[in-house]
C-alpha cells in the first residue's frame, strides 16, 4: 500500500491545506464570522452606533490625565433606566467622575476592573437613541516610560476611535495600536497623528465594526 507522505498530489494538497489554513485571509474570514456570531447573539440593552475614547495626559510626568469617552447608542430592549460603565488602570482613575445623562450612583470592583452603575433618570424604549458623556480624572496612572491605554467592546459596536493626546514638553517616541485577542499589532502612520494647539500632538486610531469581546491597545514610549 502507497505511503501518503509519498505520494507527490496528495502532498501538494497537504502543503496547500496548511498554507490555507495559516492564511492571513482564512484567520480574517473565521475572525469576521466569529465577530457576526456573537453579535447576531448579543442580549445586551443596547448596541453603540459610535465609541469615541480619548486620554488627555495633561501633565509631562502622566501623573494627570483626563479620560473622556463618547457614545452614540441605540436601545435594544423597553423599560431600560440603568446601565453599566467600567473601568480600570493604575492609580487613582476615580479622581473625578461626571456622566451626562445620568448619575453614577454605585460601583464595586469585579476581577481587576470596576463596574459603575448609572441610573438614566428615565425610561428608554427599543430603538431610542441617546449620547453618553463621561469624563474621569486619572491621577499617578502613567507614570512609567511604557503606558497603556485599553478599552474592551462589551456591545456591538459600529465605529470606534480611541486617541492618546500628548503634552507639548514629552511627546512619545513609539505608538502602536494592538488587537490584543487576535494577537495583531499596527503601526501609526502620519496620517495617525494630529498637531494640536499649545504643541500637543494626539494619536488617534480608528476602526470601523470592532470585533466583540475584543480588546483594543494605544501602547506608547516615552
């Protein structure tokens, strides 16, 4: 009987079933039906039309910086009147909290990350829209010459834009953008970057239908 190892067309198949399988389209095309999987089963209260992330490190040490995030939501479910923000990081990343509309009215820490309840203050309906502001202050959390700044999609999300704005007297040396489950690392171009008034420069990413349950990384040097 002919040994398959031997035979030369089934191992031209072989060779080509373990180029398809270790393809960059294959593990695009299993991550793109995984994402529409788990989003065609989401039970969540809402879905974001658009998630705009920025950390403004406004002292050159990164003992201060001021975190705002931007949400355009549509409502999944009637009778909503409470939802849920988290956060986490080093040092004190509840040094101020504000959110509008809403109140944050409790928190409590889950794992290493914090879940912060807001009451809406009103009832919303399926289909309802709203925007979410919320701003935190963030004192001694980057102060090492590597920082890290990360949000995770926990509800289908449309477009998302995260930015890291540098101070005038320390710009970063390096900026990567890291999809941290499918273990993808980007590099910023200049098309990336944005000169700001008083010589700040932002970092700004932006990625259109991220994938659910995925964490996003800003990793800079400076």
């Amino acid at each position: 009987m002919p040994v398959l190892a031997d035979n030369p067309s089934t191992s031209n198949l072989l060779s080509f079933l373990s180029l398809l399988l270790n393809s960059t389209f294959l593990q695009s095309l299993t991550s793109q039906v995984l994402n529409y999987w788990n989003a065609s089963h989401f039970r969540g209260t809402y879905k974001v039309e658009d998630h705009q992330i920025v950390l403004d490190l406004t002292t050159a040490n990164g003992r201060t910086a001021i975190y705002t995030k931007r949400q355009q939501v549509t409502f999944l479910q009637d009778n909503v009147f409470a939802i849920q923000d988290q956060a986490w990081g080093d040092g004190d990343i509840f040094a101020n909290y504000t959110c509008n509309p809403g109140v944050a009215v409790d928190r409590y820490k889950e794992g290493y990350r914090w879940k912060i309840l807001i009451s809406l203050r009103r009832t919303y309906n399926r289909n309802e829209t709203e925007q979410f502001n919320i701003e935190r202050t963030v004192t001694e959390g980057f102060t090492t010459p590597i920082g890290n700044f990360q949000t995770q999609i926990d509800h289908p999300t449309q477009d998302l834009t995260m930015s890291v704005i540098f101070p005038e007297s320390r710009h970063p040396t390096g900026v990567t953008f890291i999809e941290q489950n499918a273990k993808r690392t980007h590099l910023f171009g200049n098309e990336d970057v944005i000169p700001l008034s008083r010589g700040r420069m932002q970092y700004q990413w932006h990625i259109h239908k991220p994938h659910l349950y995925e964490s996003y990384i800003l990793r800079w040097e400076w």
